[in-house]
C-alpha cells in the first residue's frame, strides 16, 4: 500500500518543492492541504492547480477563517493575549501531536536538509511552475490574527524598520481625521460593530481595516523565543489591539477585584502556553474553562477612537456595571460612609505596623 504524506500547502517556494522533495526522500505520494486562514495573496483555486502541477497526488483547499476567526481569535481576546505585554502567535507541529500522536512528522527544511538555495536549485531542475527569482529579504507568516516580519535588516536592532516591512498598517505619522466607533461585548465576545450585529470574521477583517488605516497595531520588539534566543520581531495586528483595548476596559467596569487580579495571573500564562505551542495541551484546556466563568459578566459597549497608532478608549457602559457613581463620586451625594474607611485602614495596616514596631524594637 503506497504510504501517503499530507502536505500543509502555502503555495510558496518552499512548501512547493517540498511536495517532490518529499515524495523523493520517502516514497510516499503527496496530498497538498491549503487552509484559508486570512492570509491574503493569491487566490485559493490558484493555489491548488499549482500544488497538483508540482506533483502533488491531490490537493484541497479549505476556507477556514470563520473556524479561525471563532475558535482561536476569540479565546486570545478573552485572554487580553499579549506575549510579553505586546503580541500573541500560535505554533503547528506541537498542536498536530497533540490532536494526532501516533502521526509522524516531517519538517524537510529542519530534518531533511532542504535549505533555499537546495530548493531553488530543486524547483529549476524539475522544471516546477512558481518564481524562484524573486526573494524578499523578509521572512514573512500572515493571517486573519496579525502578521509578523523578521530577518533581512531587521536582525540589526540598531535599526529602524524600512517602509516596506509594514503591509497591515499605513504611517501612523500621516495627518488624517480620527475614526470613531462602538464594539460592542457579550460575556467577553465581540458582537456588534455600531450596534450592526456581525460575525466574528467580519469584525476582524474590518477592524483590520480600520484601525489598520490609523497604524494601529504596530509592534517592534525584541522577544524571548522558547530555546532561549532573543530575536528582532516586526508585528502588525490591528483589530487585534483594538478588541484587546477594548475587551480589557470593559472588563474594568464589569470583573470584581479579586477575580480581575487572579485573572491577570491566568492571562500571562494563557499566552505562555499559546507562544509555546500549547494550544491542545490540558492546561489550557483548564484556563479555558476559567476564562470562560470569568467572562460571563463582560458585556456592554466600548467607544474607541483610531487615531495616531493608537486605539483609544473614550467611554464604556454596561448593563451589569459594577461602577456605582454613588459610591464612586467625591461631590455631595456620596453613598459611601467615609466614616468605616478609618476601622478598615487599622486593621488593614495592623500587620504592617506590629512588624514594623518589631523591627524597632530588635533593632534598639
């Protein structure tokens, strides 16, 4: 029985060569497997002629980006995912051992020796039909969520991006009119643009634009990657921010104290996890439950305004508020009794205070 290999296709050089290179190296005839997942480029159709020209046994593409938008955007806004306080990236091949363990892997750059220039080399003695001259001097991975760019001047720390790294987000700098406008939240998930119900998806996609537009979502920043390396990371994800901005300060008005602090402790290593590549794994299969009791109460409206790189917060309601003007104004009308804050502060700093007189007395 020939053995068979499921390819995950980009449509690129590498993923390309990859389908004869491995039918090569293994014998095995190769599936390409396209998955739509908001990355943009060609078009998918396109994308499967090609794989099925460079040899592959079958190709499917799949629109996956309501899945993605739903299933993976989603948890990381309630998560107010931010790896290192400042973006959020999924890694494969852990994730596929962890739905599909008794599957083998291969890897043909990692495993194989399949450098770019083995597979430029490759590509034009097998004659296969993708552009092996031109080469960007980035190395670039896109989709629904953000973009990231790394390599070619960026290893420099030293210096600025170029212009041409950017593709999500325009200038910030540019002089243009800010944009305005509600999202609205029900128990933690974004459901309407404007009051306009939409879909995950479409909230996404037009955010991305929106904000986009404003140069919001830009990250420069140098990561701590999980073998130990520092590396010079460009990031662009627009909407992202923007929900993130959003769903943290409605949570604000409507997450009590406690649950709020302890939420923060799970949001840091929620992300942890997701960098790590541990999407599947049972812990955080555990925090998904906690993040989902915690978000039960984040409802109600957020106004942001998309100006200058940044999304800005300018109002917030909720119709299960926590926020008591009565018990929050300092003008006449307070309803809090001013009077319990003095028994309230000597019991709270009673512990503090005996150490410190402890400390007093030792130390005469």
């Amino acid at each position: 029985m020939t053995k068979r290999v499921i390819l995950a296709y980009s449509g690129g050089l590498d993923t390309s060569v990859a389908i004869g290179w491995i039918a090569e190296q293994t014998g095995a005839e190769v599936i390409a497997v396209a998955m739509d997942v908001g990355q943009g480029g060609e078009n998918m159709a396109t994308i499967r002629e090609r794989a099925l020209a460079c040899g592959a046994a079958d190709a499917e593409v799949v629109d996956a980006r309501e899945e993605f938008a739903a299933d993976y955007c989603l948890p990381a806004i309630k998560a107010n995912a931010l790896y290192m306080n400042r973006y959020d990236q999924v890694r494969f091949e852990v994730g596929l051992a962890s739905l599909a363990p008794e599957v083998t892997v291969l890897a043909p750059v990692r495993d194989s020796g399949m450098t770019r220039d083995k597979a430029i080399a490759f590509a034009e003695e097998k004659g296969l039909p993708i552009d092996v001259t031109h080469r960007s001097p980035y190395s670039i991975d896109q989709n629904l969520w953000g973009r990231s760019c790394e390599t070619g001047h960026l290893e420099d720390i030293w210096e600025a991006p170029h212009d041409d790294v950017w593709a999500y987000t325009e200038d910030p700098g540019v002089p243009r009119d800010p944009d305005g406008l509600v999202l609205s939240f029900a128990d933690g998930v974004p459901v309407a643009i404007d009051g306009v119900a939409r879909s995950p998806l479409s909230i996404i996609t037009e955010l991305n634009a929106r904000a986009g537009a404003h140069g919001v979502g830009r990250v420069d920043m140098v990561e701590d990657r999980l073998v130990g390396i520092k590396s010079r990371e460009i990031y662009e994800a627009p909407a992202a921010i923007a929900l993130i901005a959003a769903h943290s300060e409605l949570e604000s008005v409507c997450m009590e104290l406690d649950l709020a602090r302890f939420k923060r402790a799970v949001e840091q290593r929620w992300t942890e996890l997701v960098y790590d590549g541990l999407w599947y794994s049972p812990l955080k299969r555990a925090l998904d439950a906690f993040l989902a009791e915690a978000s039960r109460h984040v409802t109600g409206d957020v106004r942001l305004r998309l100006h200058g790189g940044q999304a800005v917060v300018t109002g917030r309601r909720s119709p299960v508020s926590l926020y008591d003007h009565g018990l929050a104004t300092y003008d006449t009308g307070d309803t809090f009794d001013q009077g319990l804050a003095r028994g309230f502060v000597e019991l709270w700093g009673l512990p503090s205070k005996t150490a410190a007189l402890r400390d007093q007395r030792v130390g005469d």
